[in-house]
C-alpha cells in the first residue's frame, strides 16, 4: 500500500486533464511510456534492494557503486525533493479545505496539515505504515470503482449510456502530431515518482527481501490499470477536449454516469491523497535525511532516535524544513515559492538516472562476488538497463523542447550543481579533519 501511495495521487485525479488536453487522447501512450520507465527503474531498484536492504536504499548502492559523490548527491537531491513535495502538498491540501472552511488563512490549513502528519510520523514507524494503508486503500478504492463503473458506461451498459469507445478517435488519436507524445511522457514522469518509497521502507519492515519482491513485482499492473486504465477510459467517457483541466476530470467523469455530489466526493478522495504524500514525504525525507548521517554527511543530531526508535530530529528537521517553504508560499509565493517548487522538477529523473547507473555497477559485482544474493533479477540485463539510462537522459534531455519543462530542467541543474559544489567542500573539510588528527 505504501508503494500504491506512491503513484496514486492527486497528479493523476487532478492533473491528467492538463495532460490530456496538451497530448489529446494519444495522452494513453504518454502513461504507458513514462509507466514503463518507472517499471524499469523499480526493477533495477528492486534487484539491488533484495540483494542488500539496507536504510538509504539506493543512496547507499549509489555510493558503493559509483562512489561518495554518487551518495551524497542522490541522498541530498532526493531530501531536497521531498521537502518542497511536502510544502507543495501542506499548500494544495490547504486550498482544499478553505473550499468547505471559508475565512481561515492558508497557512493556518497548511501548519495543521503537517502538524498532523509530523505526530503521525513521530509516534513509530508502524503508525506511519498504518496511516498509510489507510489513505492508500480509499484512493484505490475510488479508482477501482472508476474503473469499473467507467467501462460499464464506456461500453453503453450503464444506465442511460451509449457506447462511446469511438472518442478515443475523436479528432485523430493524436491531433496535436507524434511529437505531443514525448511531451506528454515528459508531463507525467513526475507522476510516477515516489514509488521507490517502498525500498526504503521495506529496510525497517519484517522481511524486507520479500516485501521489496512482492512490491516491485506488481508494479507492472499497478501502473497499467491505475493509470493507463483510467486514462484510456476518461477519453473514452467524454471528447478529449471537453475533460475539464482546473478540477479533476474523474469528478467530471463521475458526475457524468450520473453519481451524486461527485465534486464533493472526489475532493475528498484528493485531500487524503494530499494527506498521503504528506505522509510518505516526511517518511521519506526524514529516514534519507537519518542515512545521510551515517556517512557523515548529515549532522550528527540527525541520528538521535526516541524510544520508538524513530529518529525525531531528522523528522523535526524536514518539518522545519517544510514549515519555512509553507512560509514562503505565503511571504513570496512567485518567487522563493516558485523555485522551491520548480527547482526540484527535474530531480526525480536525475534520482533515476543515479540508480540505473548503480545497477549497471553493482550487478557486474555481485555476479563476480555473490550471484546467490541475486534473488530478483533485472529483465534482459544489461540491454535493457542501457537502454532504460538511455531513455531517462532522453526524458531529460526533452525537457529542452517543452516551454513549461524548460525552466523546471534549469533551476533543477542548478540544485544539482549546488549540491555537487557542497559535496567537494565536505570532503575538503573531511580530509583536513583526517589530516590534523593524523
């Protein structure tokens, strides 16, 4: 449930309609390229998280099969990723609730939002995995149950239905040419990530070998009917151009076969997934944030754990970190806000890349020294992890051609540049300190 709440969120309630408004019903092809991608990185991922489950996951392979500056830049890129996902969504779930509770600021919404899940998270790892399951199992109760009432309309069974499979045709399958594909690929990658969540959470589970096996293997089907199935049958309820792109189409589409206070219903579905990634994201950046430590890399007061054994001061410190971007969406929302946000658009691909790379390392090792530990193996290796490199710099590198991709890519390199400026200066300090003791 926890790699489903990764990938279930309001980027796919609310967002496809951008998405199939910018690429046209050939929006499909878009969800299923950028879905077999993601499948790909999780199974490299997977592969190594069996072979050695460890906290950090891919931010330790990174830094055993690459090197430190691999760790610590992934490690760092993707603490960074998470924090300005966790203000985004404090924001997002706060203009969701002054829609029912009008007069209240913002940021009064946004501050208990993440107080909220901060307890949660605080109070042990199984309340976190527990509040999890929860928010998970309402949004795929909702998708399962559009997917079901959605092909009995589709195909002219629901009551005071026709058949309309024939929109997907509407206009030409893509009016806006082949190209708006690739665009579209570019729109939802970002989708798709927070899925890898699962590697990290399965180190502190009881049998993380087969938890990682179990979630990684079922992200095929995950991704093909959550995503692409529910596209497809969007496009095929209602004419492409008529799904609307400011609310969510799956309300629209609910409202549509006729189902009362669908709006209601669906903003609902969108504030626990608001809740969600909140939730996931404070995980995720605390526990990256408690392996950075590990390597020195990260304060040492990050590592102080309670009597639960969480570590409350790196999840204290990524709150903090949340509260000053909150802040800033309400002090300079089109500028300190704006860069946050933006400047983490393209660190989800450079994460991914980081990982292709360390599997292409560390399978080629642990063939020479531990073939017995490869208990889950990437498909047709070493093709198709070329090939999935390949294809995540392609993303990337695309990101040039999109006007709305453009500057996210730029700020993006920027973080990274940073990181990789800071990561020279903390080996320079490490070595002087080495030096002096010596």
């Amino acid at each position: 449930m926890i790699a489903l709440g990764g990938i279930v969120g309001a980027s796919l309630f609310v967002g496809s309609g951008a998405v199939i408004h910018a690429v046209g019903p050939a929006a499909i092809l878009s969800y299923a390229l950028g879905g077999v991608l993601v499948v790909l990185v999780m199974r490299m991922l997977g592969e190594m998280a069996t072979a050695s489950p460890t906290l950090g996951s891919f931010m330790e392979y990174a830094r055993t099969a690459l090197g430190g500056w691999a760790g610590y830049t992934i490690g760092w890129l993707y603490w960074y990723f998470w924090v300005g996902v966790v203000a985004f969504e404090a924001v997002a779930g706060a203009k969701l609730l002054m829609l029912w509770i009008p007069g209240v600021p913002q940021w009064v919404f946004s501050l208990i939002l993440m107080t909220l899940l901060t307890a949660t998270n605080l109070v042990s790892t199984r309340s976190f995995g527990e509040t999890e399951f929860w928010l998970s199992s309402i949004k795929v109760v909702t998708i399962v149950v559009f997917l079901v009432a959605g092909t009995l309309f589709a195909l002219g069974i629901w009551p005071d239905s026709t058949l309309s499979v024939s929109n997907v045709a509407l206009d030409g399958f893509a009016p806006h040419g082949p190209s708006a594909i690739l665009h579209g690929v570019v729109l939802v990658i970002f989708s798709y990530v927070g899925t890898e969540i699962v590697t990290i959470a399965a180190a502190e589970s009881a049998d993380p070998v087969k938890s990682v096996v179990k979630a990684t293997s079922s992200t095929v089907w995950r991704v093909i009917i959550f995503y692409v199935g529910s596209v497809t049958l969007l496009v095929m309820m209602t004419p492409w151009d008529r799904i609307p792109t400011q609310t969510s189409p799956y309300a629209a589409a609910f409202g549509t076969m006729g189902i009362p206070a669908a709006t209601t219903v669906i903003n609902i579905v969108v504030l626990t997934s608001v809740l969600s990634v909140l939730n996931s994201g404070l995980y995720t950046a605390s526990r990256m944030l408690f392996a950075l430590e590990r390597n020195m890399w990260a304060p040492r007061w990050v590592a102080d754990r309670g009597r639960n054994g969480t570590p409350w001061k790196a999840i204290l410190a990524c709150t903090s970190a949340g509260y000053v971007a909150v802040a800033m969406s309400y002090v300079a929302p089109d500028t300190v806000f704006d860069f946050i946000i933006n400047s983490a658009g393209a660190v989800g691909l450079f994460v991914y890349a980081i990982i292709a790379g360390s599997q292409l390392r560390m399978r080629r090792r642990l063939e020479l020294e531990a073939p017995e530990r490869l208990k889950l193996r990437m498909w047709c290796y070493p093709y198709l992890s070329w090939i999935t490199l390949v294809a995540i710099i392609g993303v990337v590198s695309s990101m040039l051609l999109v006007p709305d991709a453009r500057s996210q890519l730029y700020l993006s390199v920027l973080s990274l540049a940073a990181i990789l400026a800071s990561y020279l200066v903390v080996r320079h300090s490490a070595r002087s300190a080495a030096a002096a003791r010596a």
